[in-house]
C-alpha cells in the first residue's frame, strides 16, 4: 500500500486517494463523515461490518451507510461500485437531512448503477432527507414507479425542502423499465433542483427505459415551490416535464428530443401552476426539413399565471399552446 500523502491548505477540502478530509479553519468545516460503498467481489470488499470510513474498508449497502449517518452532520456516501445487494432494502430512504449521496466514476461506466430489481423505486425522500444530495449515479426503477420519488411517504410532514438531484442518468436500458425517472406522488417538494440529468424514453430511437413521463410532478396534494430543472437532456419520454402545482420554478436551459405525437412533449404546465418561468429551452426532432407537426410546449393555467421566455422547436422561437 503506497504511503497516504495529504496536502493541507487552510481554508479548503483536500481530496486524496478517494478521502475528502476536511481542513480546519476553511469555510468547510461542517464537512461530516465519509462512508465508502463497494460491492462484496471488490479487491477492497464492502460488506456492512465495515467501518466505511475508508476506502479499503468499504460498507455493501446505501441503508446500511445511511444508518451510520447522523441527520444535518452533512455526511457523504460515496458509491464506488455497486450490484443491488441482497441485504439492501427498497426504495431506499433517504431519512437524514444533509446526506449526499455520489457515485464516483468507473473505467468502463460513467456511474455506479442503482436499481431495485423489484417493482418499486430506488430511492424515496421526504421531509426527514431535507437538503440532501443524490448525484452521479446511474438509477433505475420499478415498472410502476420512478427511479426517485420526493415526498413519497403518506403522513404529516413528509415534503422535503432543498434536495439536489445532480448528474444523474434514468432509463438506461440495462436497468428496467421506470414509469418515469422522478416523480412526486404524494406530498411534493420545495425547493429542489434537478441540475445536468439525462432521461432516456422508449421512443423515437433513444434507446432508453422510460415508458412514461421523465419528470412527473402531478399527483402531489401540495405544491413545489421555487423547484428549479436545469440544465438536462431528454429523449424519448411521452412528456419531459409534466408539472403540476409549480409556484415560483424555473425550468431553464433543457434540451428535448421530443416524438412530435401531441403538443407539450418538452414542458407540459397543468393547471394551478404561478409565477413557472420557463426560458431557454430547446425541442428537436428529427431533420429541420421534416417539419414539426405539434407545439412542445403546452401551458394550461390562466394566462397571465406564469412567464414563458425565448424557447425554441427546431431552430425557431415559439410560443406556448393553451390546450
């Protein structure tokens, strides 16, 4: 084992050989503690008797991490590789605030695959999993439910506030058939955001898993205030953003493939949405000189309700459709 080497500047966090190690006196300090995850047949093997503390010692499960976390100590899992353990359990609760979950990347796949195998979701968040992180993996689901749900356990206050999905991939097609790759299908969420992910659909030739909507945010009994999707890609999925109850969200910089079969493929804003600013977006299908036959972009609320800025189908700017 080569000597562990670690460089320390004041007012960082050092990162070494897979160890982040906080240095005191930097605006890093609440840093928590990190917890390794790989799986049983690793050179380093994970198993939950481990400490997880370090790389070598590495626990199995992402529960069994989450169970050594403390809620707001801000701890981080880090997922080196992982196979759906059989001791883990599904959908796996996201119930501490601050935890970031992150896969890192592999030689010969971009993220760490987390995929229940079974007919539910992968990961579940309510109000417990507060200001908490789900980033670089690679996430599949059941045939009836999302690859990750927001506030998805029935009770009193179970809507989470300011959770981070991040760089994350949903459909792939090695890892089942989600209904859809986030969903809120109880209490809703706010303030999150949904930055760099790509969901991937059975349509057009995306080659994804996806049989439903990509983002499906219309059952929840309550709304999703100031939710923010930046910055993702979509191909294939009957509607990317499906939206219902939005108040103060912005949903910004997107690109759609969309099959072009009905209008709001891109954005769909159900009615009692207010003040969703929707701008610089981009829909596409096929060549430009095929032609666009529907509006991706549908907006059922009472106009004025909500503002629509410079979105594109192809390569021209268009407005919105009512129906």
């Amino acid at each position: 084992m080569p000597r562990q080497v670690t460089r320390r500047f004041r007012g960082t966090t050092v990162i070494d050989n897979l160890r982040i190690k906080n240095v005191r006196g930097g605006p890093f300090d609440e840093i928590g503690r990190v917890y390794h995850i790989n799986t049983a047949g690793a050179l380093f093997a994970g198993d939950d008797a481990n400490s997880g503390l370090e790389y070598e010692h590495p626990m199995l499960t992402i529960t069994g991490a989450l169970g050594r976390c403390v809620s707001g100590r801000n701890d981080y899992i880090l997922i080196h590789d992982y196979w759906r353990p059989a001791t883990e359990t599904f959908p796996i609760q996201v119930n501490k605030k601050k935890v970031h979950i992150l896969g890192v990347a592999q030689p010969n796949f971009p993220y760490p695959a987390v995929h229940p195998g079974t007919d539910v979701a992968a990961f579940a968040v309510n109000e417990s999993g507060s200001y908490s992180e789900i980033g670089l993996l690679t996430i599949g689901g059941g045939n009836s439910y999302a690859g990750i749900s927001l506030g998805a356990v029935t009770g009193v206050n179970t809507k989470p506030e300011g959770i981070l999905i991040n760089g994350c991939i949903f459909g792939h097609s090695w890892f089942g058939t989600p209904l859809s790759g986030i969903d809120s299908p109880q209490y809703g969420a706010m303030g999150a955001m949904i930055l760099d992910c790509t969901f991937l659909g059975d349509l057009i030739n995306a080659g994804g898993k996806i049989t439903g909507n990509a983002i499906d945010f219309t059952t929840a009994v309550a709304g999703h205030e100031g939710l923010q999707i930046l910055g993702c890609k979509f191909a294939g999925v009957a509607i990317a953003i499906n939206l219902y109850r939005g108040q103060s969200a912005l949903i910004q910089g997107n690109t759609f493939a969309v099959p072009d079969a009905q209008n709001g493929e891109a954005v769909t804003l159900q009615s009692d949405n207010l003040g969703v600013m929707v701008k610089d977006n981009e829909a596409i299908n096929g060549m430009l000189s095929a032609g666009y036959t529907f509006n991706p972009y549908r907006d059922l609320s009472a106009d004025p309700a909500n503002h629509w800025g410079r979105n594109y189908r192809g390569n021209a700017v268009i407005e919105p459709v009512g129906i």
